[in-house]
C-alpha cells in the first residue's frame, strides 16, 4: 500500500505554499525546494508487503554484492506490459550516426574537480513528474531540462506543458515512443507553454491547442554532448542535462543506492541528468538523476547509476536557453588619434555602459583595418586582382541531396567531410549545412531565419555565411553535399528560394584542406541581394570576417576566396580588460595602452572590434590612429640658455625671452604641437608662457620636478 492523496488537495498545498512565500517575498527558487519537500512527505510510501518478484531482485543483489536496493516500489504494483509503457525511446538513425561520430572524440579536460555536484542542491532542479501509461520519457526529460536551464537564469519554477509536446510536436514522437529533439525543436520554433493551458493526459491523441496559450519561455537551441565523464560533467556546469540509458526489468523495483547493471540491449529510456558523486559505487562514481515515474518510485523519484552502466550517458543533450533581460550598449568615443614620439606610451580610456536590463557580455579585439580578420583569415573576389576564378562546380548528378524534416529554417545532421579541415584554431571532420544559406562547425541545431552580422556571439558559431538569408525549400530547389574523401567538400544550394519568393538563387561553399574556402555564387536574384549576410565566424563568434550585410555585394558568376595568412601585427596596441561581463546600469573602464617603441615614425591603424550580446549592436568596429613622430631631441628640461646645466641663470635667461623676444630657444618638433620650444616647457603641457617661468622658480624654490612635452621628451630622459 502506499500514501494516498487527492491531486485537487495536492494542488491547493502547493498554491497555498507558493502564497505564503510570495507574501515573504522569498524567491521561486525557494519554492521549487518547498514544493519538492511536500512532494517528499506526500509521496513517502507506507511499508507494504514485498512481492516474490521483488525478492528475487533482492537475492540477486545479495548474491552479487551489489550496492543498491530494491522494494515494492510503485512501478512494482504495474505489470509487466505496464511497466513496458513507461518507456519509449525511439533513437532516429541519423542521430544514432551522429553520436557515434560524436563519441570517437577524446575527452576534454576536466572543468570541475569536485567530488560530488548536484543542482538540488543550488535550486536548480523542478520537482519530480509521472509520465503516466504513455511513452513519453522523451519529452519528460526534454521539458525538465529546459525547465531547469529557465530556473538557473531566471531564479522562476515552471510547470511546462509536456502534453504541448505530445500533442503539437511536428516529428513522429508520441506515446509509443519518440525522441527528444522533437520537444527542443518545438520549444525553438514554437515556445512552451505552461501546464495549465495545456493539462498531461498521457494521450498523443489530445488536439494540439498551444495557439490558444501564452507562450512562457523560448529556447534557442541545444547542443550534443558526448558519452565520457569529463564531457557530461562539463555541461553539466550549464544545467541538467536530458540522457538515455537501458532499463533492465530489475530497475523498476530500484529504491536506493548505486544501481549497475552489465548488457547489451538496446537503449529504451530518456532521463534527466542532475549531477554525480564520485564516492558512490566503492569510489567507482555515479550519475545522480531524476526519473519521470512519480515520487512513488525510487528515492522519491531519484536514483545514481555508476558511470558507464547500462549504457548510461548516451544520447546526451544540454538546451540552450538565454535570459530575458536584454543589455543595450553605450560606449564612448567612437574613435582614437593619438600622436605620439617613438619609444613612448600612451594609453586612453574606452568606456562601456550598459543601459539595458541583462548582463552585457563584450569582446575586444585588436584587428588590421578590414580585409583580415584578427586571426588571420583575408579574401579576395574573382572581380578584384589576385583573386579566385569563377568556376562552379556542379555535384548535381554526383552529390547527396540532404533531407530536411522542414522546408524553413532546417540543418542537416553531421556530415562527415572524410578529412580534417582546419577552420579557425579547431579541426573538424564534420559539418551542419543549413536551409538558409549557411554551415557550420557545431553538434548543435539552430533555427534562426534572421540574419545577423558577422561575427556574432550568439549560436550558431563556428560559422559560414555564403549567403544567410530566410530561405526555404518550400518552392522547390534542393541542397546537395559532395566530398572526395580526400580534400575537399562541396555543398551546393541549387535553385533555391526567399520566403518572399523575391529571387532564386544558386550557390555553394567548396572546401578545401587544410584551410582554403571558396564561395560561388552562379544564377542570383534578382531581389534581396542586399538582405543577407556573407563572411566566416570563429568558434567563440568574437573574431570574424564581414564580407557584406544587408548590402549590395553579391552577384551572379562571382567567386570569393579565404586564405589563412599571416596575422598583421597589432603589437603596439594592448587591450585591459579583452572580455568580461557588464551588470544592469554598471560602465566598464577599458584601458587601451599604445607603445611606439621599435616602430619607424609613420601612421598606424587598427580597429578595435567590439563584440557584444546586444542584439542591436552586436558588432562594432572602433577605429584607432597612431601618429608616431620623430619626437624626441637633445635637449634638457630646464636648460633654457643651453649651457649643459640647469641653474637660476635659466629663469634669467626665460625672464628676458619674455620681455624682449631675442633670446632663441631651443625647439623640437613634437607631432601635432608642431614646433615646441621644449627646453623651457618645465611644465610639460607642450607650449611655452609665463606659467613655465613660475614653474621653474619652484623648482628652485621648492623642489618641484621639471616635466617635459610628452609628445616630444629628451633623448636624455
């Protein structure tokens, strides 16, 4: 038997409590640890008697001296069959093709060192839910880790609707099993609403009613992670993460400690990963997770799993989700000119402030002055001298045509190039082509119809716009991929249209190992050549190389080359602080230092690329001049008549310059001062007057120091 309570008296506790918390103005983080107190003490099963299945888990465990235990749990009073319902994860073949690509990588180093980690314990982890009769672990474990990924950035428990999911999903996924991307591609495309709106009633076969329901939060996209300990423990550092693992018969009857089991059968169930312990299992570790058949089953709907059992950790995903609160950026001046001698330093202030209500993130770079980027990469256009030839090569009859699940705003699955590419400080052998107009180097699925300048910190990264625009496949056309198997790729959008069906278009990306790329663009247009975005885009989306934006660039039989060459020098400018992270009303103080020394007197430029996650300005080019001049003369700071020494015959000597005119002075050219009597500047503000003769008395007098024109000090200095 076990504790009973009415669902109505159930939800009236937890209204009643979330009242008595907002009156003490607590936060809804402290809520959701309320509510999973009370789903505790509710759910605490009676001792019940202990079924002949059940005790036969319970000898096999003793003989084995395994490290867990089992009980008359709830799934414990189901059938078999019944408890077969409970799963239903369905692992489409690209996926599986994907991940097994995916998990070849090594295991990167280790961001988290602790022993033990668990977002229960910082709040970030909603309650417990049952599925119910229906195969819906996919979507539980989807809808849980974007509820938590909303409850880390915005301290605010949502109850999402998993009954939107079953029922408006656009993929295949429904109560006889499914797959959890179909849940994040709808909360892309669509966003999720709450569970109200939209109650669970374990049916694929309830009408689709989320346009008559506000929608309450938005993903923008999720990424695969893969199956080794440092990976999953890493991204786990962005929140719980959606997994998949084998049930075994003996699971349902779990009710504590480190369950294992060995074999080989295929992968049946989707769960959500909240942390590990490394302690548990004889020090062997354990994955610590929530489960989505009630507080009934398990501990109180938790259960650990050592590492690597059951095929644990599989199929792997973390969404994507950024806070509401929008930073707007601010930052003055817009522009640099300094003149200053050789072997000297400057430095100015760059300030930022952000007047918007989220964290302003930023990126600084020093960069040549357009046509490379910070790293290294520069172009060239068959219509400029020393560009590429036009030359397109057609893989029509040769090539795959890629499917999509959608004709707007779809990306393919990996595709494998067959060699290393070097892109940026990465190698990839793999890459995303998506409808609009773009690839990329990434395990993760981004819609996004919007184009948006180049580069940009918002996903995807790692990218290449050949021409990014909102395109479809709704009109016809078809995009195919080629690769030798050797070195070189090539994918081709054939007759592709806009969603306005203003033109129809025709182009490709060729790659070529280790690091060239080359963009074609054969029959264009005729409209919205200028509504698109061309350039490439490092992993990090701070570096990058702008070709056009929503402007007049692109044409037909045109050809654009990217080279990896050297990386122009912007030595002499050094950035304090690179990146960081701007708070709601706050400015940040940048420091940008310039060094002459070594450089021949002439005129330096660089832009200082600022990069933000402001959505309205994203990207922003600061340009910075440095006039470097000869400067520097012989000469002493004081020494007005020259004599080698400085004495009280100097103010003699400044005194009657002053009243008569004809003492010469000694002068140097001193950049934009122009020529600056320099000996009798004693208080460095690069002209000479009356002010410099008081200065020089004090420094008889009093002992004040003698400065000199900064933008023209002694040789002897």
């Amino acid at each position: 038997m076990h504790s009973v309570i009415d669902k109505s008296m159930l939800l009236y506790m937890f209204r009643a409590v979330s009242l008595h918390i907002t009156c003490w103005r607590r936060t809804m983080r402290t809520a959701a640890s309320v509510f999973f107190a009370i789903s505790l003490f509710i759910w605490s099963p009676l001792k019940a008697e202990v079924s002949s299945e059940v005790k036969q888990i319970q000898d096999y465990i003793l003989k084995n001296n395994l490290k867990w235990t089992a009980d008359q749990t709830s799934m414990m009073d189901l059938t078999l069959e019944q408890r077969h319902q409970r799963l239903g994860l369905r692992v489409p073949e690209s996926v599986r093709l994907r991940f097994e690509a995916l998990d070849t990588l090594p295991p990167p180093v280790l961001l988290n060192t602790d022993a033990h980690f668990d977002w229960r314990d910082m709040g970030g982890v909603t309650p417990v839910k049952d599925q119910g009769g229906c195969g819906s672990c996919w979507d539980f474990a989807a809808t849980g880790a974007f509820e938590a990924a909303y409850l880390i950035a915005e301290d605010t428990v949502l109850d999402l609707s998993e009954q939107q999911v079953l029922s408006c999903n656009d993929g295949e996924s429904g109560c006889g099993g499914g797959w959890m991307s179909d849940a994040y591609n709808l909360f892309i495309s669509h966003g999720a609403i709450d569970e109200p709106c939209m109650p669970y009633g374990a049916s694929d076969a309830i009408p689709c009613t989320q346009d008559n329901c506000p929608v309450v939060a938005n993903l923008i996209g999720f990424v695969d992670v893969p199956n080794n300990v440092s990976a999953i423990k890493n991204a786990l550092m962005y929140g719980p993460l959606s997994t998949c693992f084998t049930v075994y018969d003996d699971f349902y009857g779990y009710s504590n400690g480190c369950y294992e089991h060995t074999g080989g059968d295929n992968i049946n169930h989707a769960v959500l990963i909240i942390g590990w312990d490394d302690n548990m299992c004889d020090g062997q570790g354990a994955w610590i997770v929530k489960n989505s058949w009630g507080p009934g089953w398990g501990n109180h709907g938790f259960f650990d799993i050592k590492y690597g059992s059951a095929s644990f950790g599989s199929y792997t995903q973390r969404p994507i989700y950024q806070s509401g609160g929008l930073p707007v950026l601010v930052y003055d001046p817009e522009s640099f000119a300094v003149t200053m001698p050789d072997n000297a330093l400057r430095s100015r202030t760059l300030n930022l402030t952000n007047n918007g209500r989220g964290d302003l993130h930023y990126n600084i770079t020093p960069a040549p002055p357009g046509g490379q980027d910070a790293y290294g990469y520069f172009w060239r256009s068959s219509d400029s001298t020393g560009g590429p030839s036009y030359n397109w090569k057609d893989i029509t009859q040769v090539g795959q045509q890629l499917s999509f699940s959608e004709p707007n705003d779809d990306v393919s699955s990996n595709l494998m190039l067959g060699f290393d590419f070097n892109y940026y400080d990465r190698h990839y052998n793999y890459i995303k082509v998506g409808i609009n107009g773009l690839a990329y180097f990434m395990n993760a699925y981004f819609y996004s119809p919007n184009n948006v300048g180049i580069p940009d910190p918002a996903y995807p990264n790692s990218l290449m716009a050949v021409f990014y625009d909102d395109l479809t496949l709704q009109y016809g056309g078809h995009v195919y991929f080629y690769s030798n198997q050797s070195d070189s790729a090539i994918i081709t959008w054939q007759d592709v249209k806009d969603t306005r069906q203003a033109g129809t278009f025709s182009f490709q990306i060729v790659l070529i190992a280790p690091d060239t790329i080359i963009y074609q663009y054969s029959g264009m247009g005729p409209g919205r050549l200028n509504e698109c975005s061309v350039g490439i885009e490092n992993p990090n989306g701070t570096i990058g190389l702008q070709i056009a934006y929503n402007s007049n660039f692109i044409h037909s039989n045109l050809a654009i080359g990217y080279y990896l060459g050297s990386r122009s020098s912007c030595s002499w400018l050094d950035i304090t602080p690179t990146d960081g992270v701007v708070l709601e009303g706050r400015s940040q103080a940048i420091n940008i230092a310039l060094n002459s020394s070594g450089l021949p007197q002439g005129t330096y430029n660089a832009i200082l690329k600022l990069i933000s996650n402001d959505r309205y300005n994203i990207s922003n080019d600061i340009p910075i001049r440095m006039d470097v001049t000869q400067g520097s003369c012989e000469y002493m700071a004081g020494d007005v008549n020259g004599d080698g020494v400085t004495n009280s015959l100097d103010c003699v000597y400044l005194l009657n310059y002053f009243k008569s005119g004809t003492n010469p002075l000694q002068s140097c050219n001193c950049g934009t001062h122009g020529s600056v009597r320099v000996s009798a500047d004693v208080n460095g503000n690069c002209s000479v007057n009356g002010m410099d003769l008081v200065y020089l008395v004090n420094h008889f007098k009093h002992g004040v120091t003698l400065n000199f024109c900064a933008d023209c000090p002694p040789t002897s200095r």
